[in-house]
C-alpha cells in the first residue's frame, strides 16, 4: 500500500475532511488531494504535523513503505577537506 493510501485511511479514521487537514497544516486541500493520491509527496515536516494529527508513527509508517530517511551528505567542502586529511 502506498504512503498516500496510508495517510488517507488515517484521515479518515479520525473523521476528518481534506479541508480540516489542509488547513491544520497550512496547505491548500488541493495538495492534500495530491498527497492522498500519491501524485505528491509531503515534506518531512508536512508528515510530522500528520503524524501529530492522526497519532502516527511516521518513521514507522514510512519504513513499512519501503522509504528510509538518512541524513543528508556532507557540504562539499567538507567533503573535500576529509579526503583531503585521508589522503595525506
């Protein structure tokens, strides 16, 4: 099952319209829709408030679909400055 079918089933479960959602979340219902339908897909922080709304664990909701957040890579410079001090 896809994330948007999973956010979709959980709005649902509390009773709540797209509209309620959208609004809660500071986003047109529009681009609720587009989430929903797996057009779209939330910013991390758009699926923390979604987790606080519908009481979801998000990071296991995403790991179930098969989406595993890492960090981001190291600047460029950095990057460049530890291979840099590897080499040498």
């Amino acid at each position: 099952m896809e994330l948007g079918h999973h956010l979709k089933r959980a709005r649902e479960s509390k009773r709540m319209s797209q509209h309620e959602v959208a609004e809660l979340l500071g986003i047109a219902q529009k681009t609720l829709s587009n989430m929903e339908r797996g057009k779209t897909q939330p910013s991390v922080i758009q699926l923390a408030k979604m987790g606080e709304i519908y009481g979801l664990d998000v990071l296991k909701l995403l790991s179930e679909n098969g989406i595993h957040l890492s960090p981001p890579p190291p600047p460029k410079k950095t990057y460049r400055k530890l291979r840099k001090n590897y080499n040498t």
